[in-house]
C-alpha cells in the first residue's frame, strides 16, 4: 500500500484505452488523455511521411492553439528541414524508432520561431514507425505553462512509444479518408510516385473531383501555378486529359498490390 496522499503512476504498459479507441471517432482525444495520464503531455501532432517526399498531418491533439497551423506548415514544406528526418529514413524498418531528445539548436532560425518561439512549445519528444511505404511519425509536446519534461515523464514514453506508435498506425491505416488514400497510392505506386509532391497534391484533388479554382484556393497557390503543375504531371505521366489520369489509377488499384 502507498502512503497517503502519494499519486499513483500509470504502469508503462498501461495504455488499452488508447488500443480500445483504434478506429473511433473519439481516437485523438483518448490517445492525449492517454499520454497526459502517462507524462502529463500537452499536445500530440502525427504525420505521415512517404519515401517520395510527401508529408501529410493526420493528427492534431491538445493545448496548442495554432497547432492546426503548425500541422499544416510542416507537411507543406518543413518537413524537409527537421533535423530527425535522417533517422527517421535511416531507421526505417519494422521496429519502433525513439528521436533524440529534443535540443534547439538543432534546428534552423526560422523552424525555431514558427515551431518553438510563436507556439510556445519548450520541449519534445518523439516515435515512429514504418509501416510499408509510410512512417507514422508521433511528436509528444510540452508549452511554457508545462515547462519540460522530467527524467521520469521521458522514461515513460520511452516506455509506451512503440505501443503508441503501433496504435496509431493501425488506426490511421484503418480511418483513411479517399485522399489519404490517393495520398499513399501516389506516395508508393510508379508511374504516379514519379510525380513531385506538389504535382501529387494537384492530381489528387483532380481525381477527388475539385475545379482548378477549388484546388488552387486550397492549395493556396495561383490558378496559374495549378495549371502548370497540372501540365507537368501530364507530361511526366504520358497522358493529356483527366480521363487518362483516372485510367492509370484504376489500372493501379485493379493490380495485385491494390491499396493495402
């Protein structure tokens, strides 16, 4: 019996309610619940990163309030300058990879500022884990208010990481919306993985049935520039119109491989 008043710890394996959750709606808000039970984590962000360079942010939990914002600049183009993608590509492979811990000046100027100063966030940790063509990449984020994070709360999730890193990769693997979907045929499958990730996200919303307008409004780029990406993915695929476009992917999903 523990003396009174002392607060119990969570045991390391101690995470069914975020296995439980794995393909329901309420999944992200378990999963924080989880991992502020475990080591009082502010926010959880996940991405999905392919080996063709595209990055998309699947989930965005808890105390940060531009975190939607932060999700988004980071799948469009930070992603390439985190200083943790070596060992994320590096490492890729079925076992459960743990970050280093988190040092800032181990990133650039501007990262800095956007990711760390303008949120607030004074610490993280972080897990993934490769799934096929897809690493699951699952950030654990402390903000000022929280300060860092103890020996004893990174012990924890060093526990529980590969737990939560397989839990989240199940449930994204069996919650995929259509464009995420595309996203991995795009991502894994030639001719479409050819494409640059720009072009990608531009015949995507082509296939999921956006006006050019509509795609460069969500793209928030010209409707000149969509154009062209448009016209260069064409050229890159062999193809002239947007039946060719849908031909190639029937092709692709009607194959042995599918969408797994």
């Amino acid at each position: 019996m523990r003396p009174h008043g002392m607060a119990s710890t969570p045991a390391a394996g101690d995470i069914a309610p975020a296995v439980l959750a794995i393909g329901r709606s309420d999944f992200p808000k378990v999963l924080i619940d989880t991992l502020r039970r475990h080591a009082d984590v502010g926010h959880c962000m996940v991405f999905a990163l392919s080996r063709a360079g595209a990055a998309t942010c699947l989930l965005d939990a808890g105390n940060i309030p531009i975190g939607g914002d932060l999700g988004a600049a980071y799948a469009g183009q930070f992603h390439e300058s985190d200083p943790n993608r070596d060992a994320l590509f590096e490492g890729e492979g079925p076992a459960p990879i743990m970050l280093p811990s988190f040092a800032p000046r181990m990133y650039g100027a501007r990262y800095r500022k956007i990711f760390f100063h303008d949120s607030g966030i004074v610490d993280k940790c972080a897990t993934a884990i490769w799934t096929g063509d897809t690493c699951f990449y699952v950030n654990f984020y402390r903000i000022t208010a929280q300060g860092r994070f103890s020996a004893a709360q990174r012990e924890r999730l060093q526990a529980i990481a590969p737990a939560i890193g397989a839990s989240v990769a199940r449930h994204f693997q069996q919650t995929a919306t259509p464009d995420q979907n595309l996203a991995t045929l795009f991502a894994t499958r030639a001719p479409l993985s050819t494409l640059t990730p720009r072009e990608q996200e531009v015949c995507r919303r082509i296939l999921l049935g956006f006006s050019s307008e509509a795609i460069s409004q969500g793209l928030g780029i010209s409707l000149h520039s969509t154009l062209t990406y448009r016209k260069r993915a064409y050229q890159r695929l062999g193809i002239s119109s947007q039946n060719e476009l849908f031909s190639i992917v029937l092709g692709l999903l009607a194959g042995p491989h599918g969408l797994n």
